[in-house]
C-alpha cells in the first residue's frame, strides 16, 4: 500500500507514483526468484488519473506484466493505492529470508543511498536526477539468477541495517557481521545515512563461501554464530545501534 | 477496497469491517466457483485495530482461509484498507459475466433487501438485526455447486438491477426480462429499492431451460435477444429507466 503523504510527496507525479507502486512489488517477487504472472489495483479515483494510468501502462509494459483486475473506489481525504503482485517460483524452495547459516557470505546486488539522492533531488526541486527515488528498478532478472545458489534473501527496501537485523534474528543464533569499507555506497561521505535510508531495491542475499555468483555482486560480510545475549548486528567488529531503518 | 466514510459508517465496529472486507472477495471468488487458497491484506494501521483483527481471525476461521501476507501502513487522514483474495478454479471453464444466451432461465441465490434493512438497523441504532449488512455471508459453497450447470454468474453486489444490466451488455445482444412478481425481495412494500440497493452478495445466474439446479434459488426472468435499439433490462415487459444501484 502506498498513501498520500507518507509514500509520496505533495505534488508528486502521478506516473511515477504508478511506477513504484508496482515496481515495489516486483522487487518483492524479484527477492524470492519469482517470475511475474500479473497485478491486482486497488484504486482510490482522484486527480492525475490519467496520468496515473500512463505510468501504470509504462510500467507494466516495461516488465511485460498484465494488470489482472483488481477494484477502483472514491473516497475521501489523502488517497491510498493498494497492489497486489502475483507471480511464480522459478526455483523451489523459494530463498526465505531465515535461511543464513554460519559462514555464509552476505552479499548485496545494487548500491546504496542512491534512493535518498534522488529524494532530496526531487524534494528541492532543482532538477536533479530523482529516477532511483522515483521509478526504482526491480531487479527480477537477478533475483531469478540468484533464487538457486543464495541460502537467504530479500529486497532492501527499508533500510541496509534494517533488513540486515530482520534477516540475523529470521536466521536464529546467528550475527551478521558487516565490513564498512566494502558496502556500496552512493554517497560515501554520508555513509551512515546511505545504509539506513530505504527505498532502494538491492537485493541483500547471503551464500556459502564458494558459490560461484551468477550476478555481479559487492561481498559485505559474513554470517557468524551467536549465543543469546550476543549482538546479531555489527560493523567493523562492533553492535550497531541507534535507529537502524525505516521503520513502520 | 474499503474506506472510512464510503464504505462504512463512522463509528463502525472494526470486527465488522474486517469481517466485510474478507467477506465481499470471497464472494467474488464464490461467483467463479473457486476455492479461497488465501488473503493478501493492505492495512492501515489505526485505532480498534485489536477488535479488527478479533474479526479478521473470526471470518478467516469461518471459511477456513488463511492470512498469507499483505502490507501495513501508517497514513494520515481516513483509512483505506485493501484485501486480494486468491482462490483455484473448482470447475473450468470458470463462469463468466458473458455467457448468458437466449432462451436462458434467470435466477438469483439469496434474499434481495436484507442488507438494506440491515444497514437502516445499524444507522437508527435501535439495535434491530444488521448482520447481512454487517457481516455478509459469501455464498461459496452454492457458487461451487453451480459452477458447472450455469451460462454465468456474478454476485449481487451493486444492485440487481445494476448487475443484471451489466450481464445483459457483457453477454452482447440480449436483454433481461425480469418478472417483478418473482423476485424474492426482505421488504415487498420497498421493492424498487430492494432491487437496486447493493451489498447483498447474493447470486446471480442464468442457466439453459431443463438444467437441474444443485442449490436453492429463484427463477427470475429470461434471456431474449435484443437488437441494438431494443431495451437490455425490461421488468415486466417494461424498459427500465432511472438509477439501476450503486454507481462507483
């Protein structure tokens, strides 16, 4: 679900609003190596519809993926969308995010911060480049590459720390174990703000060593046991803390 | 999709909410004769939200369907909640809005009115029985039943008249002929509204003359062809003009 005011600025346009609604999506069937069959809209009728329906034909034409049905309503106050994707498992078992064991790498495909970049492109209106905000790339090809040889993974849409934590403690009595110097960044002298801010679309994955990665992927750390009371996130060998992502 | 203000009342009992907006998907999936394998659910998140997943458990547990994922959100302003239910085919070719053919026997499955009545009891707050309107009953086991002996079927839910007319034009040159005198109605002295009120979820459905039907329903009229200046909706062999139901 996206709504007005929490998913999109003011004054934002409709077609890319279309875009990352179902792009989102995609991203999410993109982590579990699925193959797309088709969308469900859940739409509130409004202003910009018509050019709603551009960007909704252009993102769905751009991943070959057919709107199936869905419901339109009018209702009142800030607008909300809601979209369901459907798709298929190429690879069975789908990658679960639970799945990192001791020793396996943790590998990110994609850059970091890219997404805030474009956000405070748009937001301060000077024209900058805002693609990676505002129409992010679902990475399906790799994720259906990546479904047979990862043991964990998922789309870092709220956050690098964030979704690194949830997937130490889906894991069990594991930590993951980050290296600051490796992880890709867009912005490196924002460092701390580029692996906690959302909406970009990576795929975050864990393997054993020695797997040989279909895609091109940065190795960020590895998957180490831990014992109860032990830190299941760290940096440079110490527990991160303080507000990890975007959490809602 | 369901919002506050259109699609319920302020003050609703958010058990009830919940219990609607599964309840009316699943009647989708009743009219196509499917079998609900499970719900998505896009929720925003707000106040009454225990009571709304008291009756989110008690309709799942009801009919047997579980949660299988979804979203949550927090957005301002009224609340919109979207539900996608996924169901299997019981019997292919999966009944459509089309086929209705001359010569068919129309019928309807259920009472037309009670979710009107319903719905005036909750509003006068007299604590008169609100439960079809509250809590709608989805007709799955009979759309099952019927999925193989019908020409088409759809669910009441916008009004019969509405959606009568909407089969008439989805079928191509036919009209419905409906006989006033059989249309099983709550409220006899309100007849007119009892057949354009929506919410029902009843079924409605044409089958060829001589099929044996598996389920309790009422013939209603007949399929005849019509030209293309010829009325799609007659009711006693009148045109029927003005508000057919709930436009949206």
């Amino acid at each position: 679900m996206m709504a007005e005011g929490t998913h999109w600025l003011p004054g934002a346009d409709p077609f890319d609003i279309a875009w990352k609604l179902v792009a989102v999506n995609l991203s999410d069937l993109a982590a579990k190596g699925a193959e797309p069959l088709g969308v469900l809209l859940g739409h509130s009728l409004g202003e910009g519809d018509d050019r709603f329906l551009e960007g909704l034909n252009a993102v769905l034409a751009e991943y070959d993926v057919p709107l199936l049905g869905g419901d339109t309503i009018r209702a009142e106050g800030p607008r909300t969308l809601g979209l369901t994707a459907i798709g298929r498992a190429t690879h069975t078992p789908v990658p679960s995010r639970s799945g990192a064991r001791d020793g396996d790498h943790i590998y990110v495909s994609g850059e970091l911060g890219r997404a805030m970049l474009g956000f405070e492109a748009l937001k301060d209106g000077t024209g900058g480049d805002h693609e990676a905000y505002s129409r992010p790339r679902p990475l399906l090809d790799e994720g259906r590459a990546l479904a047979p040889v990862v043991s964990a993974m998922m789309d870092v849409s709220d956050g690098l720390l964030l979704d690194c934590s949830r997937m130490a403690c889906a894991a069990g009595s594991v930590a993951f174990e980050l290296d600051s110097a490796a992880i890709p960044v867009a912005a490196p002298a924002r460092f701390d703000e580029c692996i906690r801010w959302g909406d970009d679309y990576a795929l975050l994955f864990t393997a054993a060593p020695g797997v040989k990665l279909p895609v091109s992927s940065t190795r960020i750390g590895s998957v180490r046991t831990a014992g109860p009371g032990e830190a299941r996130l760290t940096i440079d060998g110490k527990p991160v803390s303080g507000t990890l992502g975007y959490q809602h």
